[in-house]
C-alpha cells in the first residue's frame, strides 16, 4: 500500500497556495524521503515549492507550466535521492482526476523517469478547497495507483484512510463504551491506527492496556528486558512463574493482548529501539508512538524517528525522589507531546548529551563503563516506581494521545505541548513551546527518510 504523509505547517502552506480564493486551479510540487516496510511505502514530504501564478497558465478547469521552471527541483531530487511529488487544485471537493490531469500526469512523469534513475516511485496529489486529498502513485510505467492513506501531523494528528475498512458487529458492540466517551471517529481512527510503544514496564504497561482496551488496532512493542519479581508491582499481565522464569517483558505483554481477544495485531521486539534496521523501520512506520523509557539514548533515537520519518510521539518521564529513610520526598512527572519540527528532548532537557555517552557506554562496552562509573552522575541509581503513579501519568499521557486524534479539550490542543504533573502538591499545569532550533533536528532533514544523514541503529 502507499501512504502519504506531511506536516500541518506543510499543509497550511500548500492550501494558501492552492486555494487562494480566486477560484482558479494552481501547481505546487515537493520534494519526498521514502520508506519501504514490508507491504507498506511511506512517502514523506520533505520540501515544498509553490510554483508563482505568474508562471502559469490558470484556469478554472486546468493549470499549465513550464517544465523549465521546476528543473532546479528534479536535479535536486536526483542529488538527494528524494521522490517527486505534484500538487494541484480542484476547486470542487470529491472531483476525480480528470483526463487532462491523467494527460498531464503521463507527460510530466515520463519526463521525470527519464529525468531520474534512482529506482523511487512518484505521486500526483489534488487538494480540495477543505483541504483534503485524493492521490495516486504514478509507476515507472506510467501506470496510476491510488493511495491507501494520507497523514497530516502537527499539534493535530490527522489520517485518511482511503481503503474500505468495515468492523464486524461483534467489535463494534464491544467497543460501544468508548464510541459513548470519545465519539463513534476515535473508535474508528484507532483501529485503522498502528501505535509503537517504546518501554514496556511502569509506564508502558498501563499505557499498553489502555491502548489495546480503547481499540487500537496495531501495536509494536520494544523492550530490551525480562521479566523479575521487582516488576510484579506494576507490570500487567506479569505472574510471579513469568518473573522466576525471566520471560521477556514483550512476550509476556504479548500474550496478554492475545488472551484480551480483541483482536490486536502485536509485533514484539525484545531488543533496544536502536539495536537494528529492523525495529527502526518498525517503528518509523507506526502512525504514533510512546516513549515510555528512562534511557536518554532510546529517546533521543525516537526524536530522530518522529523527525526524519514524521512519526508524532507523547514521552512520559516519572519520578519518585526518595527521602533516604524509607519514603517519599515528591512525585512528580512529565508529559511531552514532540510532533516534527517542535522542540526536541534536547530542548526541552528531558534529556542530555552526558547521559546519553553513558548509557551507550554501559550498552557497547560494559567494563569500561563500569571504571569510569566515578565520571557520571547518579549511576546505577534506581528510582523507585509503583503502578498507581505509574498510570496517572500513563493515562493523562493516553488521553494527550486521544484529544490529538479527536480533539475533545475546549482549549486548542498546541496549548499542551507539555504537561507537568506534580502529586504530592496535587497540581497539574501545561505548556506552549514552539517550533525547534536544534543543530540535530533541521528542517532541511524533516521527512528526509532513509536519504537522511543520520545513523540511527548501532
């Protein structure tokens, strides 16, 4: 299947350039990182370029231009590895392509075939005056597929599903206590959504559990750990023979899922997010994920994912500071919704550089970290955890998830780009952060794929 995806910013900028409100067709085109996954290919705009009116020819019926004036790009394309995609407007929403855009699509992509031999497929997309799409992809040839589904992420997340799916009864009855909370268009969203959490132990499990009883209709799982006693106290579905047995952690959880019943299709990783290509593209072609690990080097990895591969996430960090005498000092948390293009973990100092050496030197070379242990900051220092803290944070960061598929808060969801949750002061407060201004995250790499400049597996 092919599936398309791009950033709100990208769509607010393409609409403004198609539909002026003239009334009269436009052209635009873009530039694509690529993902093939299994039976899926992810195309993800990376660059946008609105081609001037004054280098058209516009009407309300067709749009004609100039190859000439779009060549720079093709070249561009051919330098980068990057997929082309072309824009156009219909005034009149649900119109199909017509055969002089079937015309023009033949001519202009033989032409960009003949341009480019790098083995990528291209697209041809029109949007609507409401700013919806309808797409297909254009073979080497010259032959026209439709798109399975488009995404548009930002504060928002947004995907059309353009295949047929029907629910059996039996699922819909099932799930009719969350059609009454969220609306009948959450329950149907999550199902056609495949969700990867990262971390599968105290903030993972309950979000896990939440996720499959609300319907979700795929999950990948990543955790490099097995099962012990210490998890009994807040991992769902662990038995104490699973902890003497020293399961893995996402196997155990898998065949809780699996004796759920609901039919949710799981695909378990007992590795780190970082250990292989496989996990990677797993994970980059999930619709949304959840960072739910401690380690500053699995976060950042996702940071990179949801930046070069569109791929929104919600990180949850929990921590418990004890007194040294047997209790609690605070309690306190945070929740941040990292969509691309916004403030990165680094930003944002969830996580840090330091931290990240240390962890990637505790992975790959274990004796060396352990005589360099008296360089780091609080290592090998566990932090308690409990279930009930576990899941406020996990469920607050479950609901974050919902309102962006569905809005349902009266305030806009941008208002919550953080949440900050302190429970022994009993209060809960939110933050608007903005767009990144990290070296690690620029715009010239968003959406980039596997053409981006970044190692992301070891």
């Amino acid at each position: 299947m092919f599936r398309f995806r791009m950033t709100e910013k990208q769509h607010s900028k393409l609409k403004s350039h198609l539909h002026n409100g003239d009334g009269l067709e436009a052209v635009a085109f873009g530039l694509c990182g690529t993902l093939n996954h299994n039976d899926d290919n992810f195309l993800m705009l990376n660059k946008v370029f609105l081609l001037p009116y004054k280098d058209c020819e516009r009407a309300v019926e067709y749009v004609n231009w100039k190859f000439s004036d779009i060549e720079h790009l093709i070249d561009e394309a051919k330098d980068q590895n990057l997929s082309v995609v072309k824009f156009h407007s219909h005034p009149f929403g649900n119109s199909d392509f017509s055969d002089l855009d079937d015309d023009s699509d033949t001519r202009f992509f033989e032409s960009v075939y003949n341009w480019l031999d790098n083995g990528l497929l291209h697209s041809s997309l029109i949007m609507y005056s409401d700013g919806s799409f309808k797409g297909r992809i254009v073979s080497p040839e010259l032959d026209f597929k439709p798109l399975a589904s488009m995404s548009i992420i930002g504060d928002k997340f947004s995907k059309t599903d353009y295949t047929n799916n029907s629910f059996d009864t039996e699922y819909i009855s099932m799930m009719d206590r969350n059609k009454q909370a969220f609306g009948e268009e959450t329950v149907y969203r999550l199902k056609n959504m495949k969700v990867a959490v990262i971390g599968c132990s105290g903030t993972g499990s309950p979000t896990i559990e939440q996720l499959v009883r609300l319907g979700a209709g795929e999950l990948v799982l990543v955790d490099p750990d097995v099962g012990d006693v210490v998890n009994l106290n807040r991992i769902l579905g662990l038995t104490l023979r699973d902890a003497k047995l020293k399961k893995s952690k996402v196997g155990i959880i898998k065949a809780h899922i699996d004796e759920i019943g609901l039919g949710t299709k799981v695909i378990a990783f007992n590795s780190y997010l970082q250990s292989s290509k496989e996990v990677i593209n797993e994970v980059a072609s999930s619709d949304f994920a959840f960072g739910c690990t401690d380690s500053s080097e699995g976060r950042h990895a996702m940071n990179l994912i949801g930046h070069y591969y569109l791929v929104p996430f919600i990180d949850i960090g929990v921590k418990l500071n004890a007194d040294g005498v047997g209790g609690i000092d605070s309690i306190a948390g945070n929740i941040h919704y990292v969509f691309p293009g916004s403030k990165s973990l680094l930003e944002r100092k969830v996580i840090s550089p330091a931290r990240m050496e240390e962890e990637e030197l505790k992975r790959t070379s274990p004796e060396e970290y352990e005589d360099r242990q008296a360089y780091f900051e609080n290592a090998n220092v566990v932090s308690p955890a409990v279930i009930s803290v576990n899941m406020v944070h996990s469920s607050l960061a479950v609901l974050e998830m919902l309102d962006r598929i569905h809005p349902f808060r009266f305030n806009d969801p941008s208002e919550y780009e953080v949440t900050r949750v302190d429970i022994t002061d009993w209060s809960i407060e939110e933050e608007k952060l903005g767009f990144t201004e990290s070296k690690f995250f620029p715009e010239t790499n968003l959406g980039s794929g596997v053409n981006g400049d970044v190692q992301l597996y070891d």
